[in-house]
C-alpha cells in the first residue's frame, strides 16, 4: 500500500525516523494509527459511562426538562427564539 502525505506529515514522520525513536516511516504510522484506534475506543468508553451516569442521575430525578436545558443553551449562547 501506498500512502500520499502532505508536506508537514512527511517532515514529521522523516523526523521521527532521523532522531532514532523510529525505525522506519511505516513504524510511525502504524503507531499513530494504534494511537488513533486506542483513543477512539477511549472516547467511546468514556461516552458509554457517561450516558449510564446520566441515566442514574435522570433515575434519581436530578435531570433538568428538555425546555430548561434549551433555555440554558440558547441563554448560554446567545441563542434567540
């Protein structure tokens, strides 16, 4: 496989190789994609726990209605009606 980078991602990944942390270029995008599929999963977990805390939370009757969170938000951000 072939892969095309822009010139700032090329002098990244040749300065990786040239200070010895990697070997070759290939090494340096498998571990950023590694990187890139970890975070991903990490970001999906930490989605996942929140629903449930949340869902506990709307369970206990600590939620706002959906019409104050919309006055929030629009207040928040200068939303008008």
């Amino acid at each position: 496989m072939n892969i095309v980078l822009d010139s700032e991602l090329e002098k990244l990944v040749v300065k990786k190789v040239r200070s010895g942390e990697y070997e070759t270029p290939e090494a340096v995008v498998q571990d950023a994609l590694h990187l890139l599929l970890e975070w991903n999963a990490q970001e999906l977990r930490e989605s996942r726990e929140a629903v449930k805390r949340a869902i506990k939370q709307s369970e206990r009757g600590e939620g706002i209605s959906l019409e104050e969170f919309d006055e929030r938000m629009r207040s928040k951000y200068g939303i008008p009606r």
